[in-house]
C-alpha cells in the first residue's frame, strides 16, 4: 500500500489556512459593516431627537402665554434630553433718524418713553436725546438751540471765561489734591500752580472756539485737532515747569497720566466711605497702579478709557479733561486681581462701577449708530433699537 506523500498533507494544510484567513477577513468586514450601520441608525435617532427637542422649544418659545423669563424656557428629559429657549431681540427696529427728524415732540416722546423702559434716569435721556440731535445735525456739529451748541457759542464770551475759569479752580483741589499734598509747595507757588491749571483748562475751552473758526472737526479730523491742542498748551506747560520745577514738573506729568485711574479709585472710595468697608490709602494706590497695568490697549492712542463727556460733547475727549481727566475701565482683568487687594464687597462696589461703564458705552454705540447709513437689506436709514422678540432653541440629544 503506498503512503501518501509529505509534500500533498503539507499543500493541503496551507490551502486550509488561507480558505480560513479569508474567511475570517469576510467575517471581520461583515461585522464591521454591521457596526457601521450600527452607527448610523444610533446618529439618525440622535439627530432627530434633537430636532424634536428644537421643535418642542420653538413650539413654547412662541406660545403667546409665554414670558421670558418662564420655567417652562428650559426642560430635561430621561437620557440626557434637554431643550432650552432664549426669547431675544430679532424683530422689530427703531428708526432713529425718522423719530429725530425735524425734532418732532410726538415722536421725540415716544423715543423718550423706549429710554425710560429701558432704564435711563431723566438726566440721562435728555442729554443722549441732545447729543442725537447734535449728532444727525449737518455738519455733525453742535445745534446753535442745543445745549452743546450753547456751549461753543459762549466759550468766546469773555464773562463766560471768567466764570469758567472760577468754576475750574474750584474742582482742581478735588481733582489735584494728593499731588498738592505731595508737592508741599509754598502758599505762594500753590496758588500759581492752580491758576496756571487754571488756564491750561480754559485753553483747552479756546481750543474750541479756535477749531470751529478754522473748521476743523475734531470728530472727523482728530489728528488735526490734536496737534491745535498740542501748540496751545505747550506754553502754558513751560509755565507750569518753571514753578514746579523738573522734578515737580516730572511727578506733575506722572499725577496726570494717571487721572483717569485715579478718578475712577475716588469714586470707589466715594461709594465704599459710609460703608463697614471702606477703601485704605494703600487699598487706592495698589488699585490704581492695577488699572493702570490693566487698561485695554486701542490702536494708535495707547489706552482706552471712558470719557465723561461722551460722544456728543464739544470734542474727544475734551470734556472729559475739563471735568478732571475722565475715568479709567474696569476691565475684567482688573476684577480679577482686584480680589487680592480688596475685600469681597469691595469687590461688588467695583463691579458695580463696571456695570456702569458698560451702561455708558452701550449709550455712546446709540448714539454713534444714529449717523450711520443702511445695513444692506434695511429698508430705511436708522439703527437697530428697541427689536421685538424672537425664539431661538438649542436641542440636546
């Protein structure tokens, strides 16, 4: 009988094992195939589970029984199902060029009455109401009947100087009484030092008028009227060098740099004085130095601070310099490293201040976005205002 040979088992092994690999390579694509689909199913469910929990949203966002600040806004489900509506601004908007044309009382009113709603004090209304006016005027100037236009027409009347001059005298010890402490200057230079303040500030006012006569406006010609600014009060500056000294001159310039920061710590230490907490001496210069590392940077101008005089003023800037240099921001840098240096309802008291800041600034993008044209689509000249409400929902599946 003939055995079989080692060479046919040996073949018939190898065929063996390849017929499983690739029945295994089958198997493995087959299985892979499977958990793909798998997959897919498990996407498409969660997919529409969260276009269901949209649609729920959407469906309650605009149930006219709804409010924006109701429970129903936001739900969860088993599974980690959860919807959430915000009802915000979409709809409507206010054409402020229409309601400020022609100063028309009715509609000046109802403009009134939307500030009202949305928080403004009295005071406040009716200066942004004004600075609109001026604002929209020709020539984006001040209105000879508006309160700024009144302003610039008296600053070249000599008994209006004089006044002026009486009425900035009197707030420089508010503004400049650390450093006249610091300086420990005589009677005699004191009272030079604050008359040459004096003056500095009211050159500032000349500055004004003199801009308006060579028609230079500050708002579309800062640059210009920088360097008339620069010239008229170099002089005044030599003065102030040569009673002070360099070295009081040099702590003089720093003093000024800081005013801002420094404003914005005194109204600080204002709302903290009647409390259990109020602000050290140490507590306002650690504070200041920290606005001052703080303040955010604009392009071509160093710091960005808060002016007081705002956008409708007789000029950048210009009277926040008159009512002592304007105010430092808050940032929310300076909140933070703020928590080192002052107590927790020092802190709040800051903040509070912030808040204020921002109530500022969004006024001023008001009053700005009055003078600006059409976005493309809008059907008018204006600027969004006071929007109807819309829903929006976000679904998680």
């Amino acid at each position: 009988m003939k055995r079989p040979s080692s060479h046919t088992g040996g073949s018939t092994l190898m065929l063996a094992l390849w017929a499983l690999v690739l029945l295994s390579a089958v198997l493995f694509a087959w299985i892979e195939r499977v958990n793909q689909g798998i997959d897919g199913v498990q996407e498409a469910n969660r997919s529409l589970e969260a276009r269901a929990m949209a649609h729920s949203g959407l469906a309650v966002g605009l149930h006219p029984t709804i409010a924006r600040n109701s429970p129903n806004l936001s739900s969860r489900f088993e599974h980690d199902r959860a919807f959430h509506v915000t009802i915000q601004s979409e709809g409507g908007r206010l054409n402020l060029n229409y309601l400020l044309a022609g100063g028309d009382p009715a509609r000046l009113k109802f403009l009134k009455d939307y500030l009202a709603l949305r928080g403004l004090t009295f005071q406040e209304r009716e200066v942004l109401i004004d600075c609109l006016l001026d604002w929209i005027s020709p020539g984006g100037g001040a209105r000879p009947g508006g309160r700024f236009g009144a302003f610039a027409a008296l600053s070249g009347n000599p008994q209006f100087q004089k006044l002026m001059a009486i009425e900035l005298k009197g707030r420089l010890s508010q503004t400049y009484g650390p450093l006249f402490k610091a300086l420990n200057l005589s009677p005699e230079q004191l009272n030079q030092f604050q008359t040459l303040l004096a003056d500095k500030q009211q050159t500032m006012v000349d500055v004004l008028q003199a801009a308006r006569e060579q028609g230079i406006n500050p708002r579309t010609d800062p640059e210009g009227f920088k360097t008339l600014m620069t010239q008229a009060v170099a002089q005044t500056d030599q003065s102030i060098q040569q009673v002070l000294g360099d070295a009081g001159f040099q702590q003089y310039q720093q003093f000024q740099q800081t005013l801002p920061e420094r404003n914005t710590v005194n109204s600080l230490q204002q709302q903290l004085s009647y409390t259990q907490t109020p602000l050290t001496d140490d507590q306002a210069s650690q504070l200041v130095s920290l606005l001052q590392q703080t303040q955010p940077q604009r392009a071509g101008n160093g710091t960005a601070g808060t002016a007081t005089g705002g956008p409708g003023g007789p000029g950048p800037g210009l009277m926040s310099l008159l009512n002592g240099g304007g105010t430092a921001r808050v940032t929310d840098e300076a909140i933070t490293q703020a928590q080192a240096v002052l107590s927790a309802p020092q802190v709040a008291a800051l903040q509070q201040i912030q808040q204020q800041q921002q109530a500022q600034q969004q006024i001023q993008q008001l009053m700005r976005s009055a003078n600006q044209g059409n976005a493309p689509g809008s059907p008018s000249q204006g600027t969004p205002s006071a929007p109807a409400s819309g829903a929006t929902s976000g679904g998680k599946g």
